[in-house]
C-alpha cells in the first residue's frame, strides 16, 4: 500500500492528524484545570460585558470599576494563555520533528494528496492543506467529544 496514492494518502493524513488531535487534546485535559479555566473565563466575560454597558451608558461608577478591574482581569487572561500553552510547548518539538522527517519526505513528490469537490469540478489539495482542514475538523470533533470546551454548557 502506497501512502503517496489517493485514496490511502488522503485517509492516512486524515488519521496522522486526527491522533495528534486526540493525543494533544488528551494532554491538554491531564494538564489544565478545566474547572479553573472556565471560572476565570465567566469572570472575564462578566468584566467584558460590565466595560461594554459603561461605554454605551457612559456610566461613570460603573466605568471606574471596570478601569479598577482591568489589572486584575488582564493578569487572568495572562494565566488563562499560560494553561492553554502548556500542551503546545510539550507538543511543539514533537510535531516538527514529524513534520521535517516523516510527512515532508514522504509527500515531496506529490502535488496533492486529496480531492475536494467544488464549484467548478475537483480541487486537489496538496498535503499542508489538506492537513489543515484534516486537522480543524478532528479538532473541533475531539474537543467536543472530550468536554474541553470552554463554553457554557
């Protein structure tokens, strides 16, 4: 079975990238406290939605306690992209070495490992593209699945 040929190039990237998804999704969840994350996300859309009525209001109380406010809401923002940093300075290394030796290599020769269908016919997608759409979408799937995001339920 040859890698570089569609179909098997196609659903081979699909699963490289859907592993890397569940793998960094997994690492994300062992490694952030989801409960924290979303108790400073509810905080700052609070803070946000307060800095937002005083402007329209020109409430001058309510504006000088969302100014008061800023400080301390900007130091959690600073926390909030710490945590979710943590599983992309682990997996940055990784990924690249994947990327230069495996996947580089093996699709050089190869003008598109996948085809989309379109207005306008067929549309080959070369391997980062179709790595990147591949790669959103088990993402968002994954996400989902695993309950890692940050959204109210």
């Amino acid at each position: 079975m040859d890698l570089t040929i569609i179909p098997y190039s196609t659903l081979f990237i699909l699963s490289i990238s859907s592993a890397i998804s569940l793998i960094t999704s997994l690492t994300n969840r062992l490694l952030t406290n989801r409960e924290q994350m979303k108790a400073w996300n509810q905080e700052i859309s609070a803070w946000r939605a307060d800095s937002m009525k005083a402007t329209r209001t020109g409430d001058k109380k309510l504006k000088a306690k969302v100014e008061k406010q800023q400080k301390h809401v900007m130091q959690i923002q600073s926390k909030m992209s710490m945590q979710s940093m943590k599983t992309s300075f682990i997996w940055l290394i990784p990924l690249m070495l994947l990327w230069i030796f495996f996947l580089t290599p093996t699709y050089a020769s190869v003008a598109s490992v996948a085809y989309l269908p379109g207005i306008g016919g067929v549309w080959p997608l070369p391997l980062f593209w179709w790595y990147l759409l591949c790669s959103f979408l088990s993402n968002s799937l994954i996400t989902r699945l695993l309950g890692l995001s940050l959204g109210v339920d």
